[in-house]
C-alpha cells in the first residue's frame, strides 16, 4: 500500500495583488452558496445573532449570507490586505451589510465571549498554529455559540491531488489550478482535525467528509 501523502505548508495570508485577484475573479456561486445553505440548516433560528467570518477572502460567503440572515450582524476578517480590498469592492456592489475587519485569526481584536456564529471556509489548511486558531475561536465565541467550518481534505495522494484539480478547477487560471493543488497538500486530514479539536478541549464537535474534497466541522462551545 502507498504511503499517505504528507501536509506540505502553504503562506498563510493571500496578500500577493495577483493571487488575490485571481481568487476573487474565479467562479466559487456554488460551493459558496452551499456553504451558506449548510450553514443556514445549522443555524435555523438564532435571530440577532453577532457572526463572524474568519478569512473571508473576497467576502463573498458573508455577502450572500447577510441576505438570508438580515437580522446578524456580520463581521469578515482577514489579515491579508489585497483580499480586503477585494471584499469591500463586493460590499459596495451588493450593498450588503457587512463589517469588514483587518485581523489575524489567530489574534482576534474581540473580547472574549461576544460572538454567537463562527464559521469559516477554507482557513484552516492555511494555518500551521492550529491550537492558536481553536484557542482564540473558544476565547471570542460564547458558551453556546455554533461554529461550522468547511475546508479542504487532504487527498490520499499527489495523483489524487491532480484529479481534483481537473475535476474542479479545470477552467480555472494556472495560477488558481497551481493554488488548489498545494491547498489539497497543505490540507489536514479528518484525523489530524480531531486531534486539534481534542487538545482544544473542543471534541464534542463533529466532523464529516461532505463532497470529494471538502470537509465540514461544527459544534457548538461548551460551557467556560
Ligand atoms: C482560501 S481563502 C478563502 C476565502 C473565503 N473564505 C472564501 O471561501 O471565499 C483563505 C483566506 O484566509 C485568509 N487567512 C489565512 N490565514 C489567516 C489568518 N491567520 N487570519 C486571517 N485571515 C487569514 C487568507 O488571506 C485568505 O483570504
């Protein structure tokens, strides 16, 4: 049998111009839009809810989910400059009601227990301090609080890799299709995740494959 493929690391921020422009020209309607259905079926009440979007690239999950969600507040945080300035050009656009905030996710600039709704899609193979990421999103969400990320999986193998990319990214740019590949090598696997999850004291959390990259993970925060 062949040996399982190794994470390879990835930068964590997308702030080079090119590569944010790239990820916010490409075409995510649907995987985005999926995302805000799943996270809508786990939050079907929570009116009023303060929810905030670790990562939020060009803005366009919280855009969306501002009109299914219009009694939220949501905030969008990214570190990376050029994504930014992606998602404000977006906001402006759709008009949705959307604060968007300069942050390192692992460093929030929140206090702590003040928000009801974390999710993210596609943070966590950018990051290495895992335990950072699980500590702050515990130290900013409430007891109660949901939290749903969704991310990559990594694949068995490299072959496995380059299947997905033509599969999924087939019309994409080179440098999208050369970005999804090394974002399946930087992904965790569903072991390394409940590993993370256990030592943040977060393992009451699910955790489910959902398509043939993506991995969805949710749960809500225990009491303090
Ligand atoms: C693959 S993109 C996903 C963007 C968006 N969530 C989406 O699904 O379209 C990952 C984003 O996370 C941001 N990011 C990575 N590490 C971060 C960190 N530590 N703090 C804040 N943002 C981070 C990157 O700059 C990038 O914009």
């Amino acid at each position: 049998m062949s040996e399982r493929l190794h994470r390879q690391t990835e930068p964590e921020l997308m702030d080079e111009a090119d590569e944010a422009l790239a990820y916010a020209a490409a075409d995510f309607a649907e995987v985005n839009a999926a995302f805000v259905e799943r996270l809508c079926e786990l939050a079907p009440d929570r009116g009023g809810a303060v929810a905030l979007d670790l990562g939020t690239g060009p803005a366009d999950i919280p855009a969306r989910l501002a009109g299914r969600k219009p009694g939220w507040r949501i905030l969008a945080a990214d570190a990376s400059r050029a994504m930014l300035l992606h998602g404000k050009v977006l906001l402006n656009r759709t008009g949705a009601g959307v604060r968007l905030v300069m942050a390192d996710a692992k460093r929030l600039p929140f206090r702590n227990a003040c928000i009801d709704v974390v999710f993210s899609n596609s943070i966590l193979h950018h990051i290495n301090e895992t335990a950072r990421l699980w500590n702050e999103i515990r130290r900013v969400a409430r007891p109660g609080a949901l939290v749903f990320l969704r991310d990559l999986a990594r694949p068995r193998s490299a072959s496995d890799a380059l299947d997905i990319v033509r599969k999924h990214a087939g019309n994409e740019s080179a440098l999208l299709r050369e970005e999804y590949y090394r974002s399946l090598l930087a992904a965790y696997t569903e072991e390394e995740i409940i590993e993370q999850l256990d030592r943040a004291g977060l393992d009451g959390f699910e955790i489910r494959m959902v398509t043939d990259r993506h991995l969805d993970v949710w749960g809500v925060i225990p009491p303090a």
